[in-house]
C-alpha cells in the first residue's frame, strides 16, 4: 500500500467518525426533547396544572399541592 492510499483511508476514517459523532450529537438532542415533551405534557387530574406526581402503576398525574391534599405523604408517589 502506497503513502496516497494510506492518507486517503486516513482521510475517509475521519469523516466516518466525523459523521458517526454528529449522528451521536443529533440523537442526544432528540432524547432531550423528548424527555422535555414528556414532562410538559403531564397535567394535574384536579387542576390542570403542570404535574410531577403519579400514583405507581397509575396514569393519574397530580401537581404537588393537589397531592399533598389528596395523599398526605408524598413518598408513596412516583416523582418526575
């Protein structure tokens, strides 16, 4: 293998790993967002405002004061 072929595989091992990492870069963003959306979603089944307490195994949301109100000890709920 010449000194030519040998920088040339060099070179498109690069930009492989140049294309991989910003793959990469993309799907953790992607994630983010994601993750974002989720949170954002969720709505208190009393009040509609923003939720981060659900009862385990429930789909019922509950902001934290409706919670409080409802179940007294917040440590029985799941926390977003």
């Amino acid at each position: 293998m010449g000194l030519r072929e040998s920088l040339r595989k060099l070179k498109e091992e690069e930009e492989a790993q140049k294309k991989l990492s910003v793959k990469r870069e993309v799907k953790k963003e992607l994630t983010k967002l994601k993750n974002q959306i989720k949170t954002t979603t969720k709505k208190c089944v009393m009040c509609s405002r923003d939720a981060q307490y659900s009862i385990k195994g429930s789909s019922e949301w509950y902001c934290k004061d409706c919670a409080k109100e409802c179940f007294g000890d917040l440590s029985h709920l799941k926390k977003t």
